[in-house]
C-alpha cells in the first residue's frame, strides 16, 4: 500500500472512532426504560424503573440536576452522566 492509501485508511479510522465512540444523548423525560438502563452508567433496571415512577407522579423533569430527587441516584450517579443527559 502507498503512503496515500496508508495515510487515507488512517484518516478514516480515525474518523470512525470518532464518530463510534460519540456520547448519545438520553432525554430523560422520553427515555423507556430499557433505554435508561442500558445508556446510563450506575442504572439498572429498578433505577430506570424508578426514574419512569418519579416522572409519572411528578410531571417531567425540568433540569437534569431533579434526577437526584429519584431514589438510589445520587450525586455521583448524576455527575457520571450528566454531559449525556437531556430533558427536552
């Protein structure tokens, strides 16, 4: 291979990572569970469930810094996602 096609497959490695590696956003006012669950550092299934109880009773959630209200997340849970949390 020439240095071309070389520096070319880098190139575009380096831009599949990139995109692969992209933080998705969680709207946690629309997420389902499964999705919490899965997209979330530190929440199970009995915490996205939770999460889903607090917001049906409660109304949406209006800033990300409110899921500290649902029981078992905390402070370390919220900081460990907050850059992928969303709620509109």
């Amino acid at each position: 291979m020439n240095a071309f096609l070389k520096g070319a497959a880098l190139a575009l490695g380096i831009v599949f990572s990139a995109v692969a590696s992209a933080e998705v956003e969680v709207n946690i006012n629309e997420a389902d569970a499964d999705t919490l669950a899965s997209q979330l550092t530190g929440v199970g299934q009995s915490r996205a469930m939770a999460i889903i109880e607090h917001r049906e009773t409660h109304g949406p959630f209006q800033a990300v810094d409110e899921l500290t209200a649902v029981s078992g997340i905390g402070n370390s849970t919220l900081d460990a996602n907050r850059d992928r949390l969303a709620v509109d």
